[in-house]
C-alpha cells in the first residue's frame, strides 16, 4: 500500500490528480482548486498555445488549437468540447477528522485501486478533470482544435453549467468524462429537482421522569442517490424513522434533536436523534427490532447497527443535551408519521431501457433542532432530491410531496430543476466512438443510460445540436468514503479518449 501516485500509468494524468486532491475543493469551496487552473494556463499554457477564461460563476473555458505540428490534418477539423467538472462530494467515516474545506485529500494505492483515507476521494469527476487537463498540456497528442468547458457546483444543484453562457458552445461535438464505467459509453440521463419540507412545531418543557438518550443507525454502505438507487440499500434517516415508530407505539418519547445526512444526493449512511423517555423500557425493545432490521438487511447493510445512550448533560438543545425542551408527544408523533410516509427508492422502471431507472427520489438530509425565538420552536427540515429521464414524472413527484405536505401541516420549497438527456441513437459521435471503443474492448461498447444528473441535460438545452457522448474509468462507490478508481482502467480510458480525439 503506497500514496505515490507518480509511479501510475498514463504519468500526465495521474500528476494531474495528485496536484488535483491536494487542493480541497468540495461543492461551493472549489474555487481555489479553479484558480490553480487558471494559474497554470496563464503560466505554463503559452508554450501549449492556450488561452483561458473565467465567468463569473467561476466556470474555466480552455482553448488549444490543433496539433498540426503532429498531423497538418488537423486544422481543417472542427473542434471538439471536453466537458469536466472541479468540485466533489464531500463525505467521510465516523472515526476521521478530515476537513474538507482545508484539508488535503490523501489518496492510498490497494493493489489496482486508488482509495482515499476514509473520505470520499474525488475520482467523481477528478480524473475526468485530469484527462482533460493532461490533454491541454501536451505536446505529443494528435488532436483537433479543443475547448475545454470545466464547471463548478456540479455536485449540488448543477449551478456552475446552469451559468455557463451559450457563446462558450460552439463546438459540434463534445466528450464528457464524467462516467464511472469503463467500455460503456452513456448517450443520456436523468434530470433533477430538489425538494425541501420544512416542517415547525411549538416546543415544551417535560416535567415528568425522563432519560435524556440518542437513538442511532449507523454502519450503513451508503452510496450514490442516483447510480446506487436500485441496489436496495438502506438509507439511515428513514430506518430510524422507522426505528423510533416501532418504539413510539410501545413506549412514548419527546422528540429533542435529529441529524442525518449531509447531502440530498448522497444516501444517508447515518442518523441520530434525542429523545426524552423511559430508557429501560427502549433499550429492552430495540434488540429485537435490531434483530428484524439485520435479519431484513443482511445482504445489502451486513454492519446495521442500531444502538442507544444516555446524553451527557450540557446547556444547548444537541444531539447530547440533557435540556428538558422537547417536542410534544403529539407532535413528535406528527415528525414521525411525515418520514414515514416519504417517497423514497425507485418509482418507475424505464419502458425504453431495460434495466434502467426511469424515476427515482431520495432523502438525503433531516434535521430538527431549535429556531432562534427563545427555543420557543424547533424546526424540522427534510431535503429530498427526485430524478427522472423525462419532466413529467418529476412533476408527479413533486404534487404527491405537496399532498403529503399539506396532510403534515409543513411547507414545501420546490428548487434547482435541471433536465434529462434525452438518448439520441443517430449521432454521429456515437457511431466514431462506438468503433473507437470496439478496438480497446471485447466488441462494441454498451450504451448506457445513467440514472444521475450529468450536465449534458443542461448543455444539450443551451446547445441543441451539440453532439454529446460521455464515458470514463470504472468509479465504485462515489459519493461514499469506499469510493475508488480503477487503475488500469484510467489507462484504458485515457487511450480511448486519445484515439477518438484522432479520428473526430
């Protein structure tokens, strides 16, 4: 086990994603790995022939002409787009204390994997961005005029390409990198829209005996909300909603604090909440819950744990206060039947690509603590996020969430809608890079039809006529602390890209 990415093969690219995770850039705290971008065009580019531009949003468009130093040939095609985005999902273990916003990540070689430290490593879309650029910085690769379209706040919400302004596309052809599958090429995808209930209730000050305890769900694989959907896995904040509704019918509790989940695209790995109740009568029903819920879940979750403690005393309303403020009894009831009665997995099969998720929704995050009104109030906010290949069904989603808000008496904020990327099987780009990728793989390449909010939806609507394919390295478990790249298949990605950008 070794953290010399140096000694990977293709060298450029692998150099490039090493100076990559060593600059924190989680969503909305990207721009200084931007910057670092830009820096190294304006320093080093010139012998490249590159020239480089910001938007406001903090978006980096790259132009580098054709290498006709290479093949003459080469001037009289059209340009090609390489599409990539610089900010990652920011997800870690429980025993780490790694910040995201100032620290480095720290990727570690297993064998023909690149892991990172109990954190999420950023391959998603890290190597993507380390193609691209090692591409732009070269000097021996055979390519056509290249524009280099790299975005920011992909990973939540899509904000930097919903900025991106239509003048930056005017390539006909454009490659994303931002797959996780290698010899598949992905021709669409699904589109997305958040969905936050926000849900207040009055708080009280309980006068009887209670015990001050949290109830937590944890050891969960996590994943993925789009890619990972259909795998059956357990999401933490509607398990312990669960948890806690088998309890609250055989022994009533006052509903204090709820945490879980930091990201509305990310399955909830896990979740905690205080309550004030009868301690020895939970802990004596909570085993044979745990019981079911492992027996239930023994394949997909194999480390479920459920487990619960008595607080320590401290003066604020947390996840370890022993403070007396709490919700009603009837209204930790309402809280309860509101995460009970979510939406969440898979709703609808696509009719048009077998095995593939047509309609999905998720909930990422939950918590309920106080308001700021003299801790007269405690407001509980549940972040979902519904995807989906077309509109419609989107919209369907969202009139049955606000159905649901309205019998629970919250408020629901609908927000940050992006579209899918409607399949086209008669693209010519598709056509080249199917017999591309034919050469490096066992035949010609699955098309794939990802159930995740790639950009293309978002380009295609600023550029219709913009050819589009995207396709990358094997990527397992991103959005998750497992996640990792395939070595071996960097490198046969990478000669993919270089012979398509060939032959384009």
């Amino acid at each position: 086990m070794t953290t010399n990415l140096s000694q990977l093969s293709p060298t450029a690219v692998w150099q490039w994603f090493d100076q990559i995770c060593a600059i924190p850039h989680p969503t909305f705290h990207e721009h200084a790995l931007g910057d670092f971008i830009v820096q190294a065009v304006q320093t080093r580019g010139q012998q490249y022939g590159l020239t480089v531009k910001k938007d406001e949003k903090g978006n980096i468009f790259i132009y580098k002409p054709a290498s006709v130093q290479l093949d003459s040939n080469m001037a009289n095609r059209p340009a090609v787009a390489i599409q990539a985005h610089f900010d990652m999902v920011a997800q870690k273990g429980e025993t780490t204390n790694h910040d995201f916003i100032t620290d480095p990540i720290k990727p570690i070689i297993k064998d023909d994997w690149v892991w990172a430290s109990d954190t999420t490593l950023g391959a998603d879309n890290g190597i993507g961005l380390a193609m691209a650029l090692a591409v732009a910085f070269s000097d021996d690769i055979v390519h056509p005029p290249l524009e280099l379209i790299l975005t920011c706040e992909e990973e939540i919400g899509m904000g930097g390409v919903q900025a991106i302004h239509p003048e930056w596309l005017t390539a006909p052809a454009m490659i994303n990198l931002d797959s996780e599958d290698e010899g598949e090429l992905f021709i669409g995808c699904a589109g997305g829209r958040d969905a936050t209930f926000q849900l207040t209730s009055s708080l009280i000050t309980v006068t009887e005996d209670v015990t001050p305890m949290v109830i937590k769900v944890s050891g969960l694989q996590g994943g993925h909300s789009g890619i990972d959907i259909h795998k059956g896995l357990a999401n933490a904040n509607l398990l312990l909603a669960r948890v806690l509704a088998s309890l609250f019918g055989s022994s009533p509790f006052y509903l204090q604090h709820w945490t879980g989940g930091v990201l509305r695209n990310v399955i909830t790995r896990e979740a905690s909440a205080a309550v004030l109740g009868d301690f020895d009568r939970i802990s004596q029903l909570l085993p044979t819950i745990l019981q079911t819920l492992q027996a239930e879940y023994k394949i997909t979750e194999p480390n479920l744990t459920v487990t619960v403690e008595k607080l320590v005393a401290t003066d604020a309303l947390s996840p370890e206060s022993t403070n007396l403020s709490a919700l009603s009894i009837a209204d930790s009831q309402r809280v309860l039947n509101l995460l009970r009665s979510l939406p969440n997995g898979v709703i609808r099969m696509s009719d048009s690509f077998a095995g593939v998720v047509d309609t999905s929704i998720s909930t990422g995050v939950v918590k309920l603590g106080q308001t700021h009104d003299n801790n007269q109030t405690a407001t509980l906010e549940i972040r979902c996020l519904m995807r989906s290949l077309g509109e419609t069904p989107k919209d369907d989603i969202a009139q049955r969430l606000q159905a649901l808000a309205d019998l629970a008496g919250a408020a629901l904020e609908l927000s940050d809608d992006y579209p899918g990327w409607q399949p086209d099987p008669d693209s010519k780009l598709l056509a080249v890079a199917k017999s591309v990728m034919a050469t490096h793989f066992a035949g010609e390449p699955k098309l794939q039809v990802i159930h995740a909010g790639l950009e293309c939806g978002i380009f295609k609507g600023k550029a219709p006529n913009m050819d589009m394919i995207s396709f990358g390295p094997n990527i397992r478990a991103a959005h998750s602390p497992k996640e990792r790249v395939q070595i071996a298949s960097v490198a046969k990605t990478w000669q993919v890209l270089l012979d398509l950008l060939k032959v384009l």
